[in-house]
C-alpha cells in the first residue's frame, strides 16, 4: 500500500532507495519565451555515490533552515519524494520553490508525483505562498509532467536559481 508522509532529517538516509533512473528520448532548451524540442537517446543511471550525497546535502539544508518535505512510501520503502525551500523568492517575496522532486521509475506515471506535488503546494499555500516556482530538469518527462500539473513557463526567472542550472526549464504554478 502506498502511503505519504512528511519527511524529517533522519529520512535522508532513505533517499538512495529511489531509482532516478530514466530512458531520455527529448529534451528541452528555452528559447526566449517558448520551449525548442531536442531529440535525445540515452539512459539517464541511478545515483552514483557524489550525487547522492549532493542531494542528501540539500536535503538537509532544507529541512534544517525551515522546509519541508513529503515521501511516498511502500511499504517501508521510500519511492518518492519532493521538498518545498525554506527562502520566499520572486519580486513580491510570495513565491517557494520545489526544490527536489524524485519519483522511483517503477512508479512513475501513478500518480505518486502529482500526490507530492499537491501537498507542497498545500504545504507553501498555508505559508503565504502565491507561487510555486519550479527549475526542472529539461527532459520531456520532467517537464510534461509539471506542465500537466498547472506549471507555466515562468516570466518572471529567479536569476539564483537561473546561475545554477542553466539548461533547467523555469516554471511557476499559481497556488
């Protein structure tokens, strides 16, 4: 049975059992306004051990400095799990970001992510948020999959978050 749950800083340890692994057929490059679509073939692997250890890092950084985090568990597996930034972003300070989004690749696509997402949401809602703010990573599936869940390109870019990952698709949800 699936079940979700808030996350505390002693899940990090849980967050090498999801398969970030992905089959990427297209990505995404930001042309101004609008998205190029760019054929790609590769297989995106599992964590290896620096990258897991980058994202335990914000993991924690987060939900030392005030986030918060939701996971999707079977059984007492994790399989999911998304964390809602700590720092309000954006010209009016009304916005938080979804910092980290992970769904295990067996349960992709069962509604698992949307679940996550819609209680960030709630999450950054009863903070006073007016916005999510999403840099997603540019495959098809990242982005379709917020797209499918309200996002739009943002018009308003968090030039942070912008510096750090440059290729990332920018996107804002109206809470």
């Amino acid at each position: 049975m699936i079940t979700y749950q808030r996350l505390k800083a002693e899940h990090a340890q849980k967050l090498k059992e999801i398969d970030r692994s992905e089959h990427i057929d297209l990505i995404y490059e930001m042309d101004r306004d609008h998205l190029i679509e760019i054929s790609a073939n590769h297989e995106c692997p599992n964590w290896d051990k620096v990258l897991l250890q980058e994202i335990e890092q914000r993991y924690l950084f987060e939900l030392h400095n005030g986030g918060a985090a939701i996971g999707s568990f079977d059984g007492e597996r994790l399989i999911g799990f998304g964390v809602l930034a700590h720092q309000f972003r954006g010209k009016n300070q009304d916005q938080l970001q979804v910092d980290l989004m992970y769904v295990s690749r067996k349960y992709r696509r069962q509604g698992v992510g949307t679940r996550i997402l819609k209680d960030l949401a709630d999450e950054a809602r009863a903070r006073g948020a007016k916005t999510l703010y999403i840099s997603s990573t540019e495959t098809k599936s990242a982005v379709s999959f917020y797209r499918s869940n309200g996002s739009t390109i943002t018009d308003e870019l968090d030039q942070e978050l912008f510096d750090k990952e440059p290729k990332d698709i920018h996107m804002v949800i109206q809470l």
